[in-house]
C-alpha cells in the first residue's frame, strides 16, 4: 500500500487545460494549468473548431511541466482520469486519424436535417409536443451537418466520437470512454447507459451508424493503462491505471458533494447549470433526460443556461471594452472590475430584468433573449447585473422543474465556476433562490470531482460518501438576504416567469425571421 496516494486528474476545459495531483484529503497537491491559444478556430461566423491534437500536444506539455517540478511525488500516483466539455465531435478514418477539426459545442452552425423520420415516429413527436425539440436536436446534430455539407468527410468516417474519447484513445491506445462522458448529440440511452439500437426512435434522430461508436464503460471501471510511450516521453511512471469517470459537469456536480437530492449544484461556467443528483432516474423536464453522474447508480439532473457565463465576455466586448484594456493593466479580469461595482446597484436593477436565451435550450427551442424595463435610470453597470440576475433566475426556475420531477424540494444550494469566485454574485445567488449558498475549498472542483471517482474506483474508499465526507470541505456559506429576497421574489414571479410566454409568439417570428434572411 502507498502511502498519501495521489490521483493524476486531467481537466480538458473550454478555455483552458489542468493537470493536477490530487491527495485523499482533497489536497490538489501540485497544479499545472495553461489556457488554448488560440481557445478555437472560426473560419465562418458562428464556428468553432480546433485540431483534436490541439489537446493532445498541450496535454504533453502540461504534463511535463508537472513531472518536473513534481518528481518527489510521482510513486505515489495511483491512478488517473480525465474529464472533458461535452458534446465536440471528432470524426475518425480506418486508422483513427482525425478528418478534420474537432467541431466544438460552442460552434452555432445548424443542419438543414431534410431526411424525414418515419412518419410514425413524427407524428408520435407531434402528438406530445415535442416536434420543435426534436427539429433542433437534429438540426444540431454535426453528424447531419456533414452529410450535408461535407459529404466526402462523411463517407470517410468510420468512428464518429466524442472528444473525451479520442483523448482517452491517444493517452490508453483504446478507442472507449464512460457512458457518463457521453452527454450531448449522440444517441445514448441514459437511463441504461448504453448505446441505443440503430433503428430505435431515438438514434434515428441523431443519425450515427452503431459501427461508428466506442466501446462504453461505466463510472469507474478500468479502461486502460496511461501508454508506455506517453508515459516515458512526459517522465511518467509507467502502468498507471486509467479510470472512467465523467464529463466535467458531472465531476464538478461530485466535486462539489452534492450527491443527494436534497442539494443544488450551480455551475457558473462558459454554459451554467443547475444539477440535482439522485439515484433513481428522473427527467428533469418532460421529455428531456437526466445523464449519468459520475459514479455508477446515480444520474444528474440538469437544467442549462446554454451561453451562461458566455454572456460576461461578450458583455465585456460590446460594452465595456476600455475595462478591457484597463483589466490587462491590472494583470486582472474585466469581470473583477465589473464585480466591484456590483454592490453600487440595489437588487433587481432598478426593475431591469433579462431572460438569458442568447442561445436556445431544448425545452424552448425557438427562444431568443430579451429585456424589458429599461428607463434614464439605467447604466452599463444594470445591464450587467441584471445579466447576472437573469441568468440566476433561469436557473432557479430550472431547479423549480426539477423539484416537481423528483417530487421533493432542496435545502441548499452548492456553487462552481467562474462566478463562484466573486463573493458578490455568491450572494446574489442566495438572494434570488432563497437558500443559502455554500463553496467548497477549490475552485478546481472539476479536478476533485473526477479525482473522488477514481479514489473511489481503485477502493481507496469504502463508498462515496465517505470519499466525499473526506475530499469536499466547505469553506465559506452565503445566507439569502431577507428583503433583497422579497425583492427578488416580486422580479421573479411578477415578472421574469411572464416573459416568456407574453413573448413566446414574437420569438418564433423572429426564429422564422432569421431562418428566411439565411
């Protein structure tokens, strides 16, 4: 037995990658992190790609760096895992050799999706309403985009995954992944957490041949071993066993403890969530799944703010772009700038309120964003509240969707991301929801989510809830301000919850709108 085992967690973010080393009690012993650049490539408006081996080659690096300057603790790792950003496509020839750049989720560009479903399967869709979803999804699809548009790309493809898995392939040498990575356009059954049939209703959807998918493992199985070859090119030692955990939603949600039904989970990152764990499977809005946590037997429960935390960097783009330069200065971010000047605004924005559909969600497909209640009162300064607060409320009607679902209500809400780091926004957040707000002692809570599993994994743990108990720490707890509460309230329910519908009609207009000037 090792003494003070550590797990290798590698953490493949939108914007940035992480290398860590991780220890028992939560420790993250030694860190290397290093951001993309460039984050993506957008050779049209609206795309977003990259080279798969983008990753690959900063992985080297990172984990280089890391050895080097870690070689006293290198023994002492017993096994490692990764975890990536979900729903990117990698389409792979004979030899799994990409064909072209990894299409990203950020990526906007839309399939025409003209192949007709069965006639039975679209008037079933109809029948309950969900025909506008199932339209999206596949019009979402890259999968239908490159038949579309890339046919020759198509026709060489012969594996078509995520990027998560061809990761894991580069680093084991085997083309398989966790089921809990799976979460976006492929055709996965959730609830068993496996691949549906070619010819089910639901894979007809996403039009991805059974031949062109990986090998699934569940959370916490062995997939491999880190590659001898790796492992001496970037100083590790060799054999280290390589375990399935989770996408980075799903680590985070287990980084932060949250493994109860009882507890949110709000992830304030480039896409924001809200999640609810629970061991039996439960949709969090009709028709929409929950996906595989991160350890075996539970599921995640998600409502998503598509653009989320997006919105901060274009807000800081359009409107504010001498802070910009003024935060580069400071060797700071915009957004610390912008957070000082939070506590100058009284709750609510002086009646300015913001649905946050920048980009549209499954449950409202033709949704578009919108504010109402602008006067001479307002600043740039409301604006970015009210961003803020708006992006807080969708997910506590998220979190009220979910609470019907399970049938039970939470007490508490836990808290990640970026925003998270701003101990103003913390509490707004507890402000809107009416529940106190707690976080944990890292931000790398994606990092220590996937490193828990792997613990837990390789039995250096008796369950997970002892891994957690050991590993997650709160370190600071936000309680709702009483009347900054009942201000939120009257905002939320008078207004925020009416925006939608009283708009609902206009945003198709302007969904048909926009499909025509195309």
């Amino acid at each position: 037995m090792i003494n003070n085992p550590l797990i290798l967690s590698i953490d493949f973010g939108t914007q940035s990658l992480r290398t860590s080393l991780i220890d028992k009690e939560g420790n993250i012993v030694a860190i290397i992190k290093k951001p993309y650049n460039p984050v993506y490539i957008s050779l049209e408006k609206g795309f977003a790609e990259q080279d798969p081996d983008f990753y690959y080659e900063y992985l080297v690096t990172c984990l280089k760096e890391l050895t080097i300057s870690n070689k006293d603790k290198l023994d002492r790792i017993i096994g490692s895992t990764i975890t990536t950003f979900r729903d990117s496509s990698v389409q792979l020839n004979k030899d799994l050799k990409p064909l072209r750049r990894c299409i990203l989720w950020l990526d906007q560009r839309m399939a025409k999706a003209k192949e007709k479903l069965p006639l039975f399967h679209r008037f079933l869709f109809w029948l309950v309403g969900m025909k506008n979803t199932i339209d999206l999804n596949r019009e979402r699809t890259i999968a239908h985009w490159l038949k579309e548009n890339e046919p020759d790309t198509w026709a060489k493809t012969d594996k078509y995954v995520n990027i998560s898995t061809y990761l894991t392939y580069k680093m084991t040498g085997r083309l398989c992944d966790s089921a809990a990575s799976m979460t976006g356009h492929y055709p996965i059954n959730f609830p068993k957490r496996k691949w549906y049939k070619e010819r089910h209703m639901k894979a007809l959807i996403f039009g991805i041949p059974s031949r062109m998918l990986c090998e699934l493992k569940q959370p916490g199985e062995k997939i491999g071993v880190i590659l001898d070859s790796l492992a001496d090119e970037v100083g590790l030692p060799r054999g280290i066993p390589f375990i399935a955990t989770g996408s980075d939603k799903a680590c985070e949600t287990l980084g932060l403890g949250a493994l109860s039904r009882d507890v949110g989970a709000i992830s304030y990152g480039t896409a924001s969530t809200i999640e609810v764990t629970n061991k039996r499977y439960y949709e969090p809005q009709t028709f929409l799944p929950a996906y595989p946590a991160a350890v075996s037997g539970y599921y995640n429960m998600e409502v998503q703010v598509y653009r989320g935390y997006w919105m901060l960097s274009w807000f800081s783009k359009e409107f504010a772009s001498e802070l910009v330069d003024e935060a580069k200065i400071q060797s700071m971010a915009v957004e610390e700038l912008l957070n000082a000047k939070l506590s100058e605004i009284s709750p609510g924005s002086d009646g300015l309120v913001l649905q946050p559909y920048w980009g549209p969600s499954l449950s409202r497909p033709l949704s578009k964003g919108s504010i109402v209640g602008f006067s001479e009162v307002h600043t740039r300064e409301h604006l970015y509240r009210a961003i803020l607060e708006g992006i807080a409320y969708a997910l506590r009607e998220g979190l009220e969707e979910i609470q019907r679902s399970q049938h039970h209500k939470i007490s508490r809400l836990m808290i990640s991301g970026g925003g998270s780091q701003s101990p103003a926004i913390c509490q707004i957040t507890a402000d809107i929801f009416g529940l106190p707000v707690s976080r944990v002692q890292t931000f790398e809570t994606t990092s220590l989510g996937s490193a828990i599993a792997c613990f837990v994994a390789l039995g250096e743990f008796s369950s997970v809830e002892e891994a957690i108990k050991a590993m997650s720490h709160k370190s600071s707890t936000f309680v709702p301000d009483s009347k900054a509460h009942q201000q939120y309230e009257y905002l939320y329910k008078k207004v925020y919850l009416k925006m939608y519908p009283k708009l609902k009609n206009i945003h198709k207009d302007l969904y048909n709108f926009g499909k025509k000037a195309k």
